[in-house]
C-alpha cells in the first residue's frame, strides 16, 4: 500500500509500448509479447515501485 507503480525494461532500456506495440502491459503488471522476433531476446527486468520502497526481478528471454 499503496500501489506500485510497475516499469519494464529490456536490456536496461525502459519498453515503451508506444515505440514497440508488440510490447503491453496488462493490468496486473505483466508483460505481454505478440509475435515474438529474434530480437526480442535478452535481458528483461521489472521494478515495482511505491512509497513503501522498491523491487525488481529479472529473467533472460532467448527466442530462437
């Protein structure tokens, strides 16, 4: 409490789902990827963010 506000990155650049469409948000702060492309692999990281403090996770995505 309160909610966390939640940021993506992708190879420590922040995804915007303006510059990449294929990138979305949902409401519970998972990322979707439709049709996933080479490049489209690395490192993919989340923060959730609120007045209480911070965390973040991260996974490696390789598509092949």
């Amino acid at each position: 409490v309160p909610q966390p506000d939640i940021v993506w990155y992708k190879d420590a650049v922040p995804i915007s789902p303006v510059k990449t469409p294929r990138y979305r948000v949902l409401v519970g702060g998972s990322l979707q990827i439709n049709g996933l492309l080479p490049d489209d692999t690395g490192m993919f990281q989340c923060f959730a963010r609120n007045l209480a403090g911070e965390i973040q996770t991260n996974t490696y995505l390789a598509v092949t």
